[in-house]
C-alpha cells in the first residue's frame, strides 16, 4: 500500500498519466460530437490508425509537425464523410458501416504503408513534438510537471475538450447538434438541416479521432507500427457513455483511465510485481474501467435519437 501511494504522490505518474490520457481525450471528444448528433461512430479505431499513419508519415517525408496533423486531420475527415454519406442521408445500419470504416481504414493504411515503403522492416523515425515547459506554471510542486511539462500536442488535447464544452452548451451550433441527436423533427421544423448537421458532426468528430491517432506517432512516439492504437478507439466509445455524453466528465474518465494503465506500469516494477503475473496489471485497467462504466452508464442520459435514422416528413 505504502508503494501505491508514493506512485500516486509522483510528479512523474500525473505526468505519464497526462500523456496516455491525450489520444483519449481527442478521439473521446470526436465521438462525443458525433453521438450528441445521434450517429454511431464504430469507425473509431480504424481512423485513429489512419490518422496515426497519415500524420507520421507526412512528417517522414518532408512537412513540419503541425502541417503533419493537419494531414491526419484531413486523413480522418475523409473517412468521416463516407461514414456520415452512408449512415445520415442512405440511413444504413451504424454499426456496419462503423465496423466496415474500421476495416477499411486499417487495410488502406496497411497498403499505403507497404506502398510506400516496400523494402523497410523497422519503420523510420521522425522528429516528435517534445515537451513545452509552460513559463512559472510548470515551476509548480506537482502540478508543474505534471501539467505543465508536456508536448503541445497535450495541451491542445485539453484546449479540445473546453472548445467541445463551450460549443455544444454555449452556442446556438451546439444546440442544433444536441437537438439532432435528442429530437431531429423540431430541428427540421425549426428550418435547419438534420443531415448537414449530422453529416458535419461525423466529419468533425472524425478529423479529431484521427488527430488522437496522430498524437501517438508524433508525441508518445516518433515511428509508427500497426498495433500502436492496440484498442484505444473501442476505449474512447466507453468513455463517452461513462462521461454521460458531456465533454468534462468524459476527460475525467480519459484521465482515470489513463491513470490506471500509468499506474499497472509502475506497480509491475514493484516487489509486488514479482508476485503477481504481469497478466494481472495488464488486466487491471480494463477492469477497473469496466466497473466504473457499469456504475456511471446506469444514471446516464442517453440521446434519445442515437442511432435513429432521420426521413423528413417521417414520425
């Protein structure tokens, strides 16, 4: 117990926890935009090893790092419109099309990786964001180095979260997006368009899953390999529902998460460790998030028109 908690008063676990939380936090807040608009995005993980791939690699072959998330940014959109042309105005199923997305996007960027290089066994590396100490703040006991001594990439993860925030509950945009996804009919009454807010929202929501995969070459990283987004898309769908479809409670649970899995690494390096079977701490998080989710999703709110179609004219 003594071990745990001096693991928990480190600067340097906050810190870790921090950087495993960003991904979370810009895929999470991707999927939220898409589900307070009623559409399903189970193409979530297969963006996010586009996004991974495309920001990577336009930073491999010449751009600087911001043009490069830029790319990944554009990378997810693209599939965030064939998403929201088959699901909003064709009405097809959403967990198809999500899963077919998945699917897509990971084999494309299987074959543009090998396309592109053929004869590489060990992929290149580039040159990552590193850290950006944040003047007087990041002088601070604890919360200095924690927060305050990251990649640019995780402070524009939380910057995310506010403007999520802000738009969808201080806006007129956010409300139309909230009214789509909880009674689409009043919105079409009210004039405005169902499909063009709902098609906007997956595109959107996609370009930032994508900017999560991103984070990983060009932050965690510096290379890039196919099982580096290793289920953190299938995670971010479980954040929104514990984080009851609002941004602040779901980068609360991005970083909890995020503080479980820094937490198994450090606890593996412990006399504990040598105790219990690694299984064990890999385990750990996932079950801990599991139990957490069943407690939050039972008082949660969700949209009522998720994963409802929208005809006009149609009751």
């Amino acid at each position: 117990m003594t071990e745990i908690v001096d693991i928990l008063l480190s600067a340097s676990f906050w810190a870790a926890a921090i950087r495993i939380a960003s991904p979370l936090i810009f895929a999470a807040m991707g999927e939220l935009i898409c589900e307070r608009a009623g559409v399903l995005n189970l193409g979530i993980e297969g963006i996010m090893v586009t996004g991974a791939f495309a920001g990577w690699m336009a930073v491999y072959s010449g751009l600087s790092l911001w043009p490069g998330v830029g790319v990944a940014l554009l990378a997810g959109m693209g599939f965030g419109l064939l998403h929201a042309v088959l699901t909003v105005p064709f009405g097809l199923s959403q967990h198809v099309v999500g899963l077919g997305i998945t699917l897509l996007a990971t084999a494309a960027t299987y074959f543009a990786y090998r396309l592109a290089l053929p004869e590489v066994t060990s992929p290149p590396k580039i040159a990552a964001f590193t850290e950006w100490p944040v003047p007087i703040l990041s002088d601070l006991p604890l919360l200095g180095p924690a927060l305050f001594t990251q990649t640019p990439l995780t402070y524009a993860a939380f910057a995310t979260a506010g403007i999520v925030a802000l738009v969808l509950w201080r806006t007129p945009l956010g409300l139309a997006i909230r009214a789509a996804g909880e009674n689409p009919s009043a919105v079409a009454a009210q004039g405005l368009s169902v499909t063009g807010l709902r098609m906007g929202a997956v595109i959107v929501g996609s370009g930032l899953m994508a900017v999560g995969g991103a984070f990983l070459t060009m932050s965690a990283f510096d290379s890039f390999f196919f099982e580096m987004v290793n289920g953190r898309g299938w995670i971010c769908i479980a954040l929104v529902v514990f984080g009851a479809w609002k941004p602040g409670k779901t980068l609360l649970g991005a970083v909890l998460f995020a503080a479980f899995d820094a937490l198994q690494v450090r606890l593996q390096q412990t006399p504990l460790g040598a105790e219990v079977p690694y299984q064990i701490f890999l385990m750990a998080p996932y079950i801990l998030s599991i139990l957490a989710l069943v407690v939050m999703s039972r008082r949660a709110a969700v949209p009522a028109a998720l994963m409802v179609p929208f005809n006009r004219g149609e009751r």
